[in-house]
C-alpha cells in the first residue's frame, strides 16, 4: 500500500493507458498512478509531463515493476522500472490465486511474490479465429485453490505458459534421465627408460626401476627379491644368503646333554649274595646267654 508522501512499491502492471497505470501490489491492492503535471490548467498549456508519458507508453502489461511514486491530491508516477525474472525460461511450482481468460496469477512457492502469466497464442490474427489458449482454463477448475500447479514458460516481453504438467511430483526427474556416464580414463604405459649413462668410459642403459639398480652386473630383473647368487647367475633366494655355513642335521649336531660328566658307577655283580662271604658263628646264638 502506499502510505505516507513518497516512496517505492513492487507489484503486477494490471494495465494501463495513455496517461495512467494500474499496479496491483502484493498484498492484493490496486494502485493507479498519473504522471506529474507541469504548467497551468490545460486551457492555459499545462499538461502531464511528457518523459512520464513516454515511459508509460514502454511499459508492456504482466510484467513486475517497481514504481517510484509520490503523493499531491494525486499518486503521482515518478519512475518505475520493469523486473524481468531471473531466467528466461524455466519451471514454476507454485499455487493459483486468480485467473482470467487471459493470464494466471501464480504465487512461487520460494519466492512468495505473485508473478503473472499469459496464456499462450494459438491460430493466427483474431479475425482469424486466433486467440489465447482457453483449454488450460478448462483444466485449471478442476483444481482447488490450495493445489500445487506446475507448468513450464517462457520470457518473451513478458512471462508466458508454454505447457502444464498433471501433477507436481512428475517435476522430479529419475536420476537416469539424462545423465551420462562419465567416459573411462584412458592409463598411459610408458616403456622403461632408456636413457644412457657414462660408466669408465663407456656407456651402460640405466634401469628405469630404482630396485634394478641393486645389482646392476645382474641385467634388467623385474622383481627386486631375484637377486643373483655371487656363485650363480641364476636367480636365488634372498633368504638363502643370511647364513653361508651349511646347517647341520639332527644326526650331525651333537645334544648339549651328552658334554656334561656323568659320575663312575662300580659294576655289581648281581649274581653273587652277599651274606654268603659272612663267617658263621662257631657255638649257637643260645649258648651265649646266661642260665640262672
């Protein structure tokens, strides 16, 4: 609403004439707007102010503006200035909050600005039967107010519908649509190099791999544990040089329990009694005692 002496507005160019200008704000309320008047009354010269009349006549009906107004006894068009959208095509999701048998006013469900849009031209000239496709008004009163539509349009002097959509969620694009599988990468294999190096005086090919370079009087080996035996040429394993000595078997290697001195033990003959070397007594064990 406009309040106060001056100040600026947006909202929906509704329509407009030779001298004057009809927004509709977005809390639903029109507003006319008359240019400035310069000079005395008209019989006297006094007119509107022509630069006024010129931007009025630039200004193309359905499109939002921002006005720039100011207030004496009449609202008093300053300037005002066409918001075109942001793209030039695209989808709309949102909520019908009036229609004609022209246009639809259409809320963004983002935004929350009403933004108006043309029904698209079918046929030719009027007089030829052309006119505004009233079909989509058709299919439109089947719809509740608080509905989701979604439709796609255009931008062509002002916003236009290009075609509707059944239901909104047909808006959601399976993710196999359209999407392409990025191309595989293509992996260089690069040769080994061959780059010569000096050596007392003559010249040597320089393993490309730095494991090559253990033993290079061995030739090119792929795999850094193929390591020449000293008394073969042929590849050994790297295990097999940590111990140079021969290990010995079970049979060879004497037990640590066969070094310790065992004590001499007599032989006995175990044939022999012994009390067979005892001497027997001379008189009987009885003679020996006493009689009383």
């Amino acid at each position: 609403m406009c309040l106060g002496n001056a100040g600026t507005m947006e909202g929906i160019l509704s329509s407009k004439g030779d001298t004057w200008i009809e927004v509709l704000d977005d809390g639903n309320y029109l507003h006319r707007f008359i240019p400035g008047w310069i000079g005395q009354g008209p019989a006297n010269g006094g007119s509107f102010k022509p630069e006024t009349i010129l931007l009025i006549n630039d200004l193309v009906v359905g499109n939002r503006i921002s006005v720039r107004w100011s207030m004496d006894q009449h609202l008093r068009l300053v300037d005002a200035q066409i918001l075109p959208p942001k793209t030039q095509e695209g989808i709309f999701i949102g909520y019908i909050l009036k229609t004609s048998n022209r246009w639809i006013d259409a809320q963004n469900i983002d935004e929350g600005k009403p933004w108006r849009f043309y029904l698209p031209w079918v046929g030719g000239y009027p007089s030829e039967g052309g006119g505004y496709d009233l079909q989509i008004l058709r299919d439109l009163k089947n719809r509740n107010p608080t509905d989701p539509i979604r439709f796609s349009w255009k931008y062509s002097s002002r916003p236009t519908v290009v075609s509707f959509y059944d239901e909104v969620r047909d808006s959601i694009t399976p993710f196999w649509v359209g999407k392409k599988l990025p191309s595989p990468k293509t992996i260089g294999v690069q040769a080994k190099s061959t780059k010569l190096k000096e050596v007392d005086g003559g010249k040597v090919s320089a393993p490309a791999n730095p494991f090559e370079q253990l033993n290079q009087g061995a030739g090119n080996l792929a795999n850094p544990f193929d390591q020449p035996n000293q008394a073969t040429t042929q590849s050994a394993n790297p295990f097999d040089q940590l111990n140079t000595e021969p290990v010995p078997t079970v049979d060879q290697k004497p037990s640590p329990f066969d070094q310790l001195k065992s004590p001499v033990v007599p032989a006995v003959d175990k044939s022999a009694n012994p009390f067979e070397n005892l001497p027997l007594p001379k008189t009987s064990p009885f003679d020996l005692v006493e009689q009383k």
